[in-house]
C-alpha cells in the first residue's frame, strides 16, 4: 500500500465520521425542536382553554 491510498482511505474515513456526527447532530436537534414546538403548542392551547373560561360569552 503505498502512501497515497493510505492517504485516500484516512481522508474517507474522516469524511463517513463527519457525516455520521453530522447526522447524530441533525437527529438530535430535530427531535428536541419536534419536542419544544409540541410543548410551545400544548402551552398555548392551555393559554387558550383558560382564556375562554374566564370570559364567558
């Protein structure tokens, strides 16, 4: 093996781990986003709920 393939296959290497530390990164903050915008939601249907009972029509 000479010294370029080695070369080729560490720089393919570091090139899949990014990308799958990329991919963790991306999973991760989506998920928390999909949790605080669910939560963010479920306050302002409870805003609303309360809203509407103190002010009957």
């Amino acid at each position: 093996m000479g010294i370029v393939t080695k070369a080729g296959d560490w720089s393919f290497k570091a090139f899949t781990a990014g990308l799958g530390l990329a991919t963790i990164y991306l999973t991760t903050t989506f998920s928390v986003n999909v949790y605080r915008g669910l939560s963010w939601h479920n306050a302002q249907s409870k805003l609303e709920m309360e809203q509407s009972e103190e002010q009957p029509e």
